[in-house]
C-alpha cells in the first residue's frame, strides 16, 4: 500500500463540499490540469510531495500548501438549547459589505476571509458552538479553495462515479458492489464472467481480488468502458486477469468466423494491401489473443457470473449465455432496478437448477455523528435502497463419471 | 489439524496460543510474502474431496458446514447422508439420504455459506455488515488487517477469503473458550494459511509490538471500541482504516469522537440492512379473472412445474410472479469508519 | 375519554412479556374469564376499579392487587464497559435449587421470588446497573404475574391483534392503518366505500374518525367480521355510520332481486308458512334497513375508497364495482401485500382518470430508548415493510352542468 | 377572515392573539361541545365555490393550495389559471389554462395535499410521521390536542382534521412571524372552527391555566422537547399521550429519561420512513424477446395509450409493468411516545 501517489497513478480529490474526482498524475503528453471545479489548478509537483488523505489548501498568495487535519467537532458538555425565536437573516447581521469582502479575498486567504466574517458578524459570538461550526462550515465552503487526497480505492472510485453520475455506474452503489463480490465469492484463483456496463470498475474490484491468479472473462457488445479498470492503478498482474469477450463469438453457432475473432486474410488481399505490414502484426497480435481468450474461456465452466446491466435486453441475453457456461455450484449474481423482471427470474431459477436464489436490497444510511446531534443524514432524495440483487447457486448433474480421485478433478461438460 | 493444507508460521504460531499465558506480549511474526502460489484448494477444486470442509444445502435457514471423512455419516432433518456417497461428487450435485426423497446441494464453503451455516451462533455479523467492511477497509489480497474480537469467527471467514493470498488476519479475542472454538473452526474452514488467531484483550494489550505501523486495516467489534483506538493507532498504517461495528448510538458517538480526538478523519457512521424478497406463482384460480387468454400460460405454467429444465428461461417477464418483502433483520448494528491522517499531520 | 372501564365495555391487558388480549368486562351470561396465559383469573371487581394504564400484580395470597408504575429504567453516569470475559451460565451461579424456588413461588409472591434469586446469585451484586435490570427483567416475566390495563384504542387493538396473528388484520400494521385513513381523507362529513378484511377494525377506526356524521358502506361476501368494530366501544352515533352492502347487490343487474335485498315474500307462502310472525318481522325490518342502505349508497357517489384485502381477486372485484361509484376528485387507497398488481393498477391509473397515484411503504421501527443503550430492536424476522399502500385521486368530467351557485351542489352521475 | 365558516371563541381568541403581549398568561376558553352540526365546507362539498381554499394538482412536487376569488388569476409552471374557470368547476375536474395545453386537476384541500404543497418551507413534518403520530395520540372528533411549536401548520392542518367536529387544536409557536404566517394560513384552510393558535414559548409559560387537566394528547416539536415535559404533565389527563418529534437521538435519550421521572410509562421510540415506488411501462423493443405472444398485449398497451378509460382496468396483472424504488426522505425525525400514568400512580 503506496504512502502517496507517484507519476502515472491516480488520486482522488475532494473539495470543501465533498464533490470528487479523479485524476491521472502525468507530465506528459496527457497531462491533465488538476484543476476541482472554480478553484485554482494545483501544481503537478505540490500534489506528488504530499501523502494520501493529505490536505491542500490554496492560501493568500495564489500558493497550494499542506495544511494538518484539525479536530473537526465542537463538543459541549452543557447541552444548549438552541433557541431560533429571534431568527434574523444572516445578511443584516454583517457588518462588512459585499465590496469589502470581495476586496478581502483578493488580498487575503480564503480561511482570513472567513475569520474576518465571523468577527464582523453581530450574532456569531452569541451563537452555540454547535451553530458557529455550522456557520463556519458554510462559509468555508464559499471562500476557502482546499482539497483532500484519497487513494483510488474501489471504494472511493465508486463513491466518486456515484456523486459525479449515478448512470456512469448503473447506479451501482459501493455497498451493493461490494455485496455483489461477496455473493458471487470471488476469489482469487477462481475463474468467473461478467458484463460490467458500471464504468469497467466491477471488472477492477474483482481483479484486485484475484491479484493475478485466475481469470476474470469480460463481456462487451459495442463500448468496453475502462474508466474504472483504469483509474484503480492495478497492477500488471492483476489487469493480465481480465479478458475482453466480445458476445458476438458467444452468441455465434460459429464463433471461429466471427468478426471478431476472424483471423486477418493474407496480405495479398485486395482489401489488406493498404495495410502497413506493422499494423497487420499487431492486429495479428490481437486477434491471437482473442483466439486464446475464447479458448480458454470454453475450456472450462466458470466459478461465477456477475451481470451488471441497465439494459435488460443485454442483461437477459448475457444470462442466456452465461449460464450454461456456470460451472455446478457456481454462483450468478445480477444487478438491476426493476422488480420485476429480476422476480421472475427468481421465481424461474428457485424452480430450476438454483439453490439459495435471494433477491435483495440494501437498505444503507449515513449518519451525522457528532456529540449530542446523531442522527442519519437528511436528504430528500436519497437512493437507499434503489437496486436490487439476484444471485443464486446453480445446481445439477454432470455427465456420469468415475470416482474421482484427489487428483483428478472431474472435467464438467457445459450444457449448450 | 490433519485437515488443513496450508500449514503456516502464522498457524504455527497461533496453535501454540493455547497453551501460553493469553497476556503475554505477542510474539505474532509478520508472515514473508510467498510468491504468487497456485491456490488449489476446495475454493477452486471441482468435487468434494476426503477432508474439504463442504456446504450442505437444504432450505435458507437450513444450511450445514461438514468435513468429510471417509465412512461417516451427516445426520440431519432431510436424513442421513453417508459421507462415502458425497466424497468424489462435483459441487453443485444434489447428494441424497439414504432413504431417499429429499437431496440437499453439495456447495463450496463460500463465506457466504460459512456466516449462514452459523446463525445458530448468538450475535453474529451478517452478509450486508460484512460486505459493508470489506468495501469499507479495502479488504483485498496482500493486505494486513487485524480483528477484535473474532467472535463467532463469521467475520474473519470473509476477510480471510479476501486477504488472499499473501495477506494476512490477525483476529483477536478476550474470551478464551470462544478463541478456542474459532482456532478449530479456522482449522476446518482451512484458512489458517491466512487467519491468525490469538487469545487477549486488545482494549488493555494491545495488537502486539510485531505488528506496529504495520496493519493496513483493523476491525472492532468490541463493546468499548473507543478504549482500543490508542492501540489501533500504534499498529496501523498512516491513512489506514478503522472499522468499528456496534448495536448502540452512545458507543458510536463515544467511539467517533475518541477517533476525532486521535488525529482520525473521514469519521463517518453507517447502518446497512439487507431487505430480502420473496416470491410467489400467482395461482391459477386468480388468473382466470383476467381478461388477457390464460390457456396458453396456464400451459407453460405447468411445463415449468415439471421436471424444471437446465436453463431457465431469462426472459420471462413479472407475469405469473408476485413479489412480497419477506421478515428481515430490524438492525445488527452501527458501522462507524475512519481515516488515520497521513504523516506529518 | 372514559378514565376507567366499565362493565359491558373492553380492556386490553397485556402480560409482562408483552402479550396482549382484549376482554370484554362482563358480568352476564357472556361473562368472560379475565385470564393471560397461565396466569390466574383476575376478579372482575379487581379491574373495575382500577383507571386504563393501571398496573395489576398477582401478590402471595393469589389475590391481584394494584401496583404503582416504577421508573423502569437504570441510570448511569459512569459508562461501565460491559465484560463478558468471564461468562458463566447463569444456573451455576445461583445457590437456590430448582425445588427451593419451587418452595419458594408456593409461599411467596412473584416480585418476592425474584428479589431471592437476585440475593442468591453469585454474580448478580457484581454485575453492572444495566446488567442487574435485565436479570430482574428476565425472572419478572417467569415469576411475576402482573397485567396492564390498556385503552381499546385503534392503536391499541391493532397492536394487539397483530401480535397475535397477522392475518387477523390481513398484516395491516398500525402505521400502515393510519396511513390509509390520512391518505384517504377520512373526515367527519363525508361518505366512504370499504372493504375491510381486517377485523372490521378499518371500518371502526373510519367510524370514529366519522363520529355519526357521514356514511361508511361496507361492502362485504360471506363473512362479516366486527371484532375490530365491536372492541372499539364505539358510540351508538358511531356505530350508525356503519351499513353493510352485500357484493351481490353491487354486482347485480338488477339488485333489488338479489337475494340479500329481496324482499320476504307474503307470510302465506309454502315456505314461509313455518316462520313465527316475529321473526318475520324482524326479517322485514331487517331487508328494510338493507334497502335504506343500499338506496343512500346509490344516491350519491362516495368521497373515498378503501380496500384492505388479502384475496386479491376480491380486490379486483370491489375496485371494480367501486372505482365507478367514487366520485371525481375522490381518493382511492388500496392495501395489498404483493406488488405486482398493485404495480400494474398504478400504472394504469397513471395512465389513466387518476392524479396523485402513489405506491408506497412504511418503513416503521421501534427503538430501545434507554440511556446508553439506544439501538432499533433487534428482531430477526421483523416485518418492517411489508405491505404497500396504493392510492390515488380520481379525475374526469361529469355531465355538463349549469354553473352550480353555492347551494345547489352539482349532483355527480357515476359511471357505470 | 371572511372565508371562515365557522367562527368560534377559540377563532376570537386566536384572532385576538396578534395584538396582546405574547407572554401574558394564556385566556384561552375551552370550546363548548357543539351539537352534532352539519359539516358543510369545502371538505364535502361537490364543487369549487368563490372563497374556497382549493388544490390545483400538476405533478407530484407541482401542488398549490389557492383561494379563489372572482377576476382573480393562478400562475404557475404550467400557465395561468382564470379563478372565474374554476369556480362552480365540480372536484375532480381538469382545469385547463387559457393557453390550453396542460391541465391541473381541480383537488379538495385535504391534509395531505396542504402537507404537499408546503414542501417550499423549511422542515415541515411529511405524511409518514404525521399519519403515525395521529394514531400515536388517538386524535378523534371531541378531543382536545395541544402542539408546540406550530411550525408550518403542516402537522395543525392534518390533527385539526381528525378533531372536527367537537375537538379542538390549542397550538403554539414561539417564533412570532411564524405564529402569524400559520394564523393566516389556518384562516385560509377553514380550520379556525378547530384550531386555536399561539404566539407563546411553552418550555417557559406552559400551556396555560384554562387547560390544566383537559388535554388528550400533546405533540412536541422543538428543540428541547424535555424542557416541555413539566407543562405536560400539568395539562395532560391521567393516561393521556404526549409525543414528541426530534430528529436527533440524543434529544429523544434525554426526552424519554425526563419522561420517565415524571410518570409517564411505555415511552417508546419509533422511526418511520415512506420509500415510494415507480412505475414505467416495458417498451416494445424489450417485449420482443419473449416468447410468448406480443401482439396481443402490445395491442391493448397502445389501446392505454389514447383517451384513458373512466375506469381503468383493475384486473391487470404484472406483466408489462417495471417498478423501480424512487428517491426518499433518508431521514425526517424520531417519534418518542409516552402514556401519563393514571390516576393514584
């Protein structure tokens, strides 16, 4: 585990308002401008000299520095009864005007600037501590420019996609993708197929878990977003574990002369000659690795199958597929947020060759805990439970067999 | 003990455990970091060997964890079912009683499986908990993470299969005879390549000298979990995690402003609940009120009621399936997390 | 609000494991023995005299006597870290013989019993407040045999009878009961359509919320269950609000044949010949009161309806019959268990003559709110959500109409 | 004050309330127990009438409470909305704007929909708490409810429903603006036959004399509800129900503590959340895949789809519809209840 991030990896960063994002730490030809929405681009070198969960602030002179955590809580041991009786609108109880203000953050940093506000205000100092927080909390936000570091964790990427776009990952929240790796048991050494239309970070989390043993068989038609895949900072290792399948080769009586897995004609070829002969190896290249993909993806049943879909149609073609590809006692897992098609598959499946078919949803809340004002955060439009998880064992009967010995694994035959 | 594959120095270490004075200073050694190993073990061997420790499947709450052994016999409410008989089958079979009638399925021993086949344990941690913190502590292969305590074990089962390989679970409880129920049942489960398990109490021990600044995780599912967290600063890593788990608000906020107070940040409390669906075939005798012609599903209704096909068909739609929110778990408990700050802060 | 029960009306009592049970106080014929569980009978006398919330506690002597409400709760201002290091079972730490507590419980009283095992417990003195108030609280429910008298309130009765069996009250839990009187705008005034499978507690929570102002038609086929409404003590002027409709007569092309409104032929009859004038006078006033009944329901269209139903085929049936005769700008509000169809009628609602259409759950939990100890209960098979309410307003144009002047409101046609 | 029906001593004193000291001692009458009267307001009558308090309904966050008045004009989102055009207009009826096009629904001013077309005001109490709270406190016609603080009104409009006839709402706010704004709102709904409000801080001057030992339930909503508990107890009957609505844990720990030193049994705590569910249709192109017949079905949904029948079909099942769980509330408040203990306890 990196103390800090290094050239060529990702970071997260988190502004005073919790919005997120991530960027590639580069000084090349792709160097992107570490820039969190209206704040000022942070320097390259400021960001490399600093460790995860590392503060940055931007101070009076234009300058990023580390700044230390401070201890975030006002704590008081005398409840105080706040007392809203003699409500005033904040405005008239400055004293500086809008000119001042916007004349002081020229001049000033953005944590003066807010000092400055508080003590012109005729009601801060007669104030709980509890609302001086809360006071200085929202003013922060509008005149300081600080960001946090955060390593690009499953976790954290996934909370990022989620603020930035629920639709960037199918709406798949950290709690229920987390829920889908455990259900599914990936696992390192274990063979399994997905179709992970959440921004390729399904298909990262379960690499991480596999660290390089085993194999992950990723399906696509069209786009193979690689956002996730990308920005998690895998290792070599662990990337070599996942292998892009096109569903065309799956779906196809003759998978060899797909498109996609159609060897590239002879050079001679009248469509071929204006291909550089370069271009043909490294197409030759790929579509060998291709060969080899398939191969061995039909070589053997897989462990598991996790779908991850907002297209029900390609949801319910990737089952069609996968499942006869689902080893005996494997497990299938799938994301979705409609009720009712996933009902019926329930009901499909537990009368079928499943066991242990579940339909859930994660009812999970975040809570406020500060010293005397618990409670879970109140949000008017809160997802808390949007989606839904399927998963099931597959049962059944291999062809008739030997005994087995210990070291002779039974070689299962896949239904077709 | 013959069960296990994978004797390690952790497992060396830990099964001494019993017989030293459970308040001794740890002589925990971190484990060396093996080199990408082949896992071939029951997680991803395909039938059921003398020794695995298997899953046998009969209802939701029916679930029973075996190890097999040549010549015994697993009795439970679906019958007697003779090991001989389950030995060489590959998973996903339905093994069957002798008397017959009802089967039960062969599965691997999931975590999953594990934690439910436990729920006959008093306050276990259960899937959504579970999942929640291995997502919550970056859980994965190579890492270190530590536990107190251990519990049932049904925690440690998890992370365990999430550590590996080449991390490692130092799991920790205060009650003797519990530690020593978890020591046989990570023996069985077949992780101690993996689990460490120890007898001591953290709150007033500590995790030992061993693993000082070098634990990238640590859960607490302690009743005072704040009196832990001077120790958890000296074992864990700079922007490491702190997972906390606990039934009661005043634990939390005394927990959480303890982290606050420790140069923690991200301190941010959860509560996950698992909601399950059942789900039922409208019968037929409702059906025939609607309008829409009900000979043709009726048909295909009964076709799925026989001997039921090797695929189901995935394209089915809500039609003949109505849903309902089956009983579920009220709480378990509050999820409370923290960052350690970085150095130099 | 009545302070005391009285004879011919009904308390809920509830056990100190916290089941409950509805009595009717009587001393007649239809007298009923005052007895929870194994407990002993409690004097009719006894209760009498005591208010609603009364504590009644079985003493020594067998006799029941009534006891003063204790503050429930341990306190500490010290937080003791609860140490289960040395757990122990509780039997070997208690010095008393099963056959001394057996001696013990003939001669003494209940409280006194436990107050023995409590100074006869190794362990007990050394445990924490916290840990002594749940040993207490534990040998009280064995030991202790006292009852609480409760108000027969809506809220009270449906408790009950769903802790007794939730179909009872088709799963109709309290929340879920109050929801649908707000949801359909049960007021004092207005006229309502109901069909209440749970108890008849649905159309008495609706009769007192009417208070003899309005009319309630409750539609029904077979049975007719009034527990709910009898257990309330509703008011003679409530109760009249209340009018049953048979089905049939709904459904009918000609209702006044049906056989639930066709009038007892002439006395002279072959097969009336048996029947006492006085029965068959009764049976006329009978017939008579069904016919006011049904008349006023066909007068006018209703102002709201309500289906609480476990049989979704007579859900279907009375939306049907029903959806016609609510009157536009009525509400319609619809229990069920399942969400497929209800799902199916929200969307054509929405797609059709009604605004408003919401499908909605409660997500209802209780707490123990004690100090340092608060948390939600902990159920394993808690029924936290289970049922959905749909309900909507119902929308349209009714014949054209002069412009109607204050008092000569426009009479509504329903549709047929 | 012209729209008010029914004026009553409370309405006068109410109305009176804006030009007295605030904190003077409280001359608040028990309203006598009015024979049983005829309601005949804009709660049951069939069509919208020149003064009446009236909903125009668009969309599930577009609801606005309007009173109508001749020559009068509603704008909104949706265009402008001639009063002269609704007036006379039964319930239930569309009402179109000059420009045509969209159409409002003409609604009665039901609880609910006052609730609803508040959502503009800061922490306002929704549907789930106040149905909850109203079976909590057996609100009914005859009794008499006291509430502080008023707040919205959002709570007073719903138990101001449940206590007509015969019952009365003694309501009271401490934030002066406030208490006017709800004052000139409950004269708008009509309710100032039921509601009698208060500009008075009742942590500090209770409840007032004229009520000591009459009230039937008391619902707080403040910031310090304990601070209350003594002035209920001095109002409340013997066996009567407060209850008390915060949204922090430790306000309800301490509520439910002062609670139980004064006398109050079954104090219980209870949280309550509304999750609404979606619903869209399943399109064509996904039908496809079926197997089992389309046409039919697709026939029938495109029937749907043009001039809705009066009735709709109620015997429709599942099949092509797609229910989805919408956005909620994450968190309102706790609801603490309590029973004063009766008489000689």
């Amino acid at each position: 585990m990196k103390a800090k991030p290094t050239l060529g990896s990702h970071v997260v960063l988190r502004d005073l308002e919790g919005a997120q994002k991530v960027f590639l730490l580069s000084s090349g030809a792709n160097r992107q401008e570490l820039r969190m929405g209206k704040y000022s681009a942070i320097p390259l070198e400021t960001l490399l000299s600093c460790p995860y969960g590392a503060i940055l602030r931007r101070e009076a002179d234009g300058g990023w520095q580390r700044v230390r955590h401070s201890i975030e809580v006002a704590e008081e041991t005398v409840e105080v009864q706040e007392n809203n009786q003699h409500l005033a609108q904040d405005n008239s109880a400055q004293s500086l005007s809008p000119s001042e203000v916007r004349d002081l953050k020229q001049k000033c940093s953005g944590s003066e600037v807010v000092e400055a506000l508080a003590s012109n205000s005729a009601t801060f100092a007669s104030k709980t501590k509890f609302a001086q927080e809360k006071y200085l909390k929202k003013k922060a936000q509008k005149h300081v420019q600080q960001v946090t570091l955060l390593r690009p964790s499953v976790m954290e990427l996934c909370e990022t996609y989620y603020k930035q776009s629920r639709n960037k990952v199918c709406g798949l929240r950290y709690d229920y993708l987390s829920s889908l790796l455990c259900q599914a048991d990936v696992r390192s050494g274990a063979r399994f197929l997905v179709l992970d239309c959440a921004a390729g970070l399904v298909a990262g989390a379960m690499a991480q878990q596999l660290a390089g043993l085993g194999e992950i068989y990723r399906l696509f038609r069209g786009s193979y977003p690689e956002k996730g895949l990308l920005e998690l900072d895998l290792s070599e290792s662990e990337k070599s574990c996942v292998r892009a399948i096109h569903l065309e080769a799956l779906e196809s009586s003759d998978p060899w002369s797909s498109e996609w897995l159609r060897l590239p004609e002879a050079p001679g070829d009248a469509e071929g000659e204006a291909i550089a002969p370069g271009r043909a190896e490294a197409r030759l290249t790929r579509i060998t690795k291709r060969h080899n993909d398939f191969k061995s993806l039909e070589a053997k049943a897989v462990d598991g199958l996790i779908v991850v879909a907002e297209d029900a149609d390609l949801c319910a073609e990737v089952l069609e597929l996968g499942l006869p590809r689902l080893s005996f006692g494997g497990r299938v897992c799938v994301f979705g947020h409609h009720l009712q098609p996933l009902a019926a598959l329930q009901g499909a499946w537990r009368a079928g060759n499943f066991v242990d078919v579940r339909l859930t949803q994660l009812f999970t809340r975040e809570f406020q805990a500060l010293p005397l004002r618990t409670h879970p955060f109140m949000v008017a439009d809160a997802n808390l439970c949007e989606g839904f998880i399927l998963c099931g064992s597959k049962v059944g009967e291999a062809e008739p067999q030997e005994a087995a010995g210990e070291d002779s694994p039974t070689k299962k035959q896949r239904r077709s | 003990m013959s069960l296990t594959k994978h004797p390690s120095v952790g497992e060396f270490l830990a099964g001494c455990e019993e017989h030293v004075n459970p308040y001794r200073p740890a002589r925990l050694a971190l484990c060396p970091m093996a080199a990408d190993a082949e896992i071939s073990d029951v997680s991803t061997s395909d039938t059921a060997r003398e020794g695995d420790f298997v899953i046998l499947w009969g209802s939701y709450t029916q679930i029973f964890g075996i190890v097999l052994k040549h010549g015994e016999i697993a009795n439970n409410r679906f019958g007697n079912f003779h090991h001989d008989e389950i030995i060489g089958r590959h998973f996903g079979s339905r093994v069957r009683s002798r008397r017959g009638g009802l089967w039960l399925a062969l599965l691997r021993p999931s975590p999953e499986f594990i934690t439910q086949s436990l729920t006959h344990r008093t306050q276990i941690v259960y899937h959504a908990d579970i999942s929640l913190l291995r997502a919550l502590l970056d859980a994965r292969p190579g890492h270190i993470i530590c536990e107190a305590g251990t519990g049932s074990g049904s925690v440690s089962a998890s992370l365990s299969r999430a550590l590996r390989p080449n991390g490692k679970l130092y799991t920790f409880e205060f009650h003797e005879e519990r530690q020593k129920q978890a020591m046989a049942d990570f023996s069985t489960y077949g992780v101690l390549d993996v689990v460490v398990s120890q007898h001591r109490d953290v709150c007033n021990h500590g995790f030992g000298e061993e693993l000082k600044g070098q634990v990238h995780g640590v859960f607490l599912d302690l009743p005072a979990p704040w009196a832990a967290v001077p120790h958890v600063t000296k074992c864990l890593v700079f922007g490491g995690k702190v997972v906390a788990f606990s039934p009661c608000v005043e634990q939390v906020d005394k927990t959480a402003t303890e982290l606050r107070r420790s140069g923690y940040f991200d301190v941010r409390m959860l509560e996950t609940l698992a909601t399950n669906w059942g789900v039922k075939r409208q019968d037929a005798t409702k059906k025939k009120r609607r309008t829409e012609g009900t000979t043709g599903t009726t048909a295909a209704q009964e076709a799925e009621e026989e001997e039921p096909k090797d695929v189901p068909k995935t394209s089915g739609t809500g039609e003949q399936w109505l849903s309902y929110q089956m009983p579920m778990r009220s709480h378990t408990g509050y999820l409370l997390v923290a960052t350690r700050a970085p150095d130099g802060d």
